[in-house]
C-alpha cells in the first residue's frame, strides 16, 4: 500500500464517482481503478460496491475512510510545514463568506492572516448561506462562514459569533425608548433582505415565534445599500450590528436593543464531516473570530451602550 492509493481511495470515496475523482485527481480512469484494486488487495477488504448509481463504499470502506482521512490530512499539513516561511502556514485555502461577513471583519482579517502566513494562497468566495453550504458539501470549500440557519449531517460547524438583532435607523430617526418589544416592530416602515438570505430567516423565524406582522416596504441583500438607505429618516432595518460593519461607526445610525433574547445571529465556521478543516484553516478562523467578536463588541456598546 502507497500513498498514492490512499489519495485515489479518499477522492473516490468524496466524489462517489471513478470519473470525477480522476478528473479531481489529473489521472485516467484505468489508473485509478488499478490502484483502488491494489489497496482492496493489500487490505483484504472490498470497499466499494460498482453500480449504476456509481461508487457507494461498502462497512469496510466506511472504517477505512474514518482511518485514513486523518492520516493524509497530517501528512499534508507536514509536507506544507517544510517549506513554512518562519512560522507562516503554506497551502491552499479555498473558503466562502457571507455578504456581512465580507463587508466588515474579512478585509481586515485577511489582510493580517496573510501579513503572517504569506505562503498560503487564499480565495474568497461571496454568497448566501445555503448556497455556500452547497459548495462545502460538494468540496468546493474547504469551509464557509455562514449563519447557523441550515442543519445537515454532513457538515461539522463551529462557532464564531453570538450577537443580537438590532433596530437600526437614522441618527435623527425617533426609535423607541429603551429596549424594543417585538410587538413595538408591526408598522415600521423596514428594509430588510430577501427571503433568500440567511439572516431574514432568523427574522422571519421570529416573526412567526411571537405573531408579529413586520411592514416590509422594500427588500433588498446588499447590506452597503441598506446602510445607506436607513442613513436618511423614513427608514429601518432589524440586522446584527456586524452586518452593517464599519458603517454604524460613523455617526450617522443609531440603534436600539429588541426585546426578545432568541432574535440572535449566529455565524458557524462549516466545513465538511469528511473533510477535517486543516491547521491552516484553524488559523484563519481564529483570527476571523476574534475580529468579529472586537468589531460586535465595540459597535454594540457604541450604539446601545453596555
């Protein structure tokens, strides 16, 4: 058995199919096939049963999959400690954010994560939630920051953000004194994203939670135009404090508290169950983590006080 077989093995078993783990791999299909056939040798085991349905991994090739995993992802992060820049990761990072992440605590993140880590090659990727969950799950990611609004057992998540909702308008708007009941929200003329977005799900989640009707008069998922438009007096909007970044810290919003402790945002780090996220990537998500926490923690006590 070689380390050549173990990778065919693992892509085979990831992609379900000898075709797309070939093209995945840069090798012909008999190559492939020629060295799975060897480890189901060199094992004694058979781990894949061959249908039209393609590759399914039989009991055995579940436990040899579990074993193996671990092991190439090690000795891949080994191999990229070798040629480490001081104490920089190397690699590829392949990773998805949403909107309210990339336009407040990425840049900056980014920035410092590559200032100390400059041999690892960084893409980043925009969307929604459940299109990034789709990404990760189809390998496209090695993982994705994305609001907690999706369960499946095929991603492992871990957490990064706790914070509340806000009611956010104008500085010169008249908001409700204190903390905001949600019964308070019904008539207020808001702005809020679309359907589609991960964080109208928590809204409306709670809407129905608490038999509220919201007035939504304009929906729209570019968070800088929503900033912008609540600027002016005549509108609102109910979003996490991260969602709008550095734009609440100029003066021009002001917010206030909701008054129902589920309304919160919960931002997850989702990486694939048969993926483990690297060394390289752990390093990133720490940083991104408490970016986001400072940057929550300072605009929360800026607009609404401690």
């Amino acid at each position: 058995m070689d380390l050549r077989q173990i990778e065919c093995f693992l892509c085979l078993y990831e992609e379900g199919s000898v075709t797309r783990a070939a093209r995945r791999l840069h090798i012909v299909q008999p190559a492939l096939s020629a060295r799975l056939a060897r480890l189901e040798e060199d094992l004694g085991e058979k781990l894949f049963e061959r249908g039209v349905q393609g590759m399914r991994p039989t009991p055995a090739g579940h436990r040899t999959y579990e074993a193996f995993a671990p092991v190439l992802a090690s000795f891949r992060e080994a191999q990229r400690s070798l040629t480490r820049h001081g104490e920089g990761a190397a690699g590829k990072v392949a990773a998805g954010f949403v909107a309210s992440v990339a336009n407040s605590a990425l840049a900056q993140t980014l920035a410092r994560f590559l200032a100390r880590f400059p041999a690892t090659e960084f893409t980043a990727f925009e969307g929604y939630s459940s299109a990034l969950f789709d990404w990760v799950r189809a390998g496209l990611l090695d993982f994705a920051v994305i609001n907690d609004v999706v369960d499946d057992p095929e991603l492992q998540t871990l957490p990064l953000l706790d914070e509340p909702f806000l009611l956010i308008g104008a500085a010169a708007a008249e908001l409700p004194p204190g903390p905001v009941p949600a019964r308070s929200l019904q008539g207020l003329p808001l702005v809020l994203p679309t359907k589609r977005h991960g964080l109208r799900v928590s809204i409306d989640r709670m809407t129905e939670r608490e038999k509220v009707s919201l007035s939504v008069r304009l929906e729209m998922d570019a968070m800088s135009a929503i900033g912008r438009l609540v600027a002016e007096p005549g509108w609102l909007t109910i979003l996490p404090p991260t969602a709008l970044g550095h734009m609440l810290g100029s003066g021009r919003l002001h917010a206030r508290r909701i008054e129902v402790p589920a309304l919160r945002r919960h931002l997850v780090c989702a990486y694939g169950a048969r993926r483990p996220l690297s060394p390289t990537g752990h390093r990133f998500v720490e940083m991104l983590r408490e970016a986001l926490g400072e940057q929550s923690g300072q605009l929360l006590h800026q607009l609404v006080g401690p």
